[in-house]
C-alpha cells in the first residue's frame, strides 16, 4: 500500500500561486496514477487533475482553465500541482490521492483512486 503526505497549502491573495506537492511511500511509485481532488465545505469532493506513470495528463478544464499543472518526478516519489492566477473560489481542502495503473487510462473519478493523503488547506482572500 501508498501513503501519501501532501504539504504546501496556505494562505494567499487573490492572483497569487501556490505550489502542492504530495509524497508518496510504501508503494512503487510508478504504478500509480496520482490524482489532485479539492473538497470545499459542504460540498463534493472534486477532481482537479491527475497524471499517470508516464506523464500523461488530464486536467477538470472548466475549473482550471490551464491555471493549474500536474507534474510528478518518479526519482523523488513526488507529484506536484502547481497552481497559478488563484482566485477566491479555489479555496478548499486539496487532497493527493492514487490509482494503480491497470488499463493505461488516467482516472477522474475519485471512486477510481483507493489510497488517499489527509489534505492541505488552500484559501484564496479577494
């Protein structure tokens, strides 16, 4: 089994960026796909993007809109989400979450994704 601790959320101004890193033990690494999800209060939790061991990506564009990138290095067993433009409704609890790679397809939906980090709180004031 993975575990996987994600750090790097906090506080920032409305434009600002942050930068998620989420590090994975336990597992072989590149035997995942890693997933980036994002719950705010009382609502679901959301995908935002995800990579697989190859580096193929697949992003929730309508969120995004190519402000966030997913990227991941094999050699430190890390994945990273780095998040650009923020704005106020970003703010939520971001959680790094993993797949095995059975199919080759990199998964969004988070039924799909078995072992899950504790979160980190990202908030984004106007």
């Amino acid at each position: 089994q993975v575990q996987l601790v994600e750090s790097g959320g906090g506080l920032v101004q409305a434009g600002g960026s942050l930068r998620l890193s989420c590090a994975a033990s336990g597992g072989t690494f590149t035997s995942y796909n890693l997933g980036w999800f994002r719950q705010a209060p009382g609502k679901e939790r959301d995908f935002v993007a995800a990579i697989g061991w190859s580096g193929a990506r697949v992003y929730d564009t309508e969120s995004v809109k190519g402000r966030f990138t997913i990227s991941r290095d094999n050699a430190k067993n890390t994945v990273f989400l780095q998040m650009n433009s923020l704005k106020p409704e970003d703010t939520a609890v971001y959680y790094c979450a993993a797949a095995s790679d059975y199919s080759g397809n990199v998964p969004s939906s988070r039924y799909e994704y078995a072992y899950w980090g504790q979160g980190t709180q990202v908030t984004v004031s106007s």
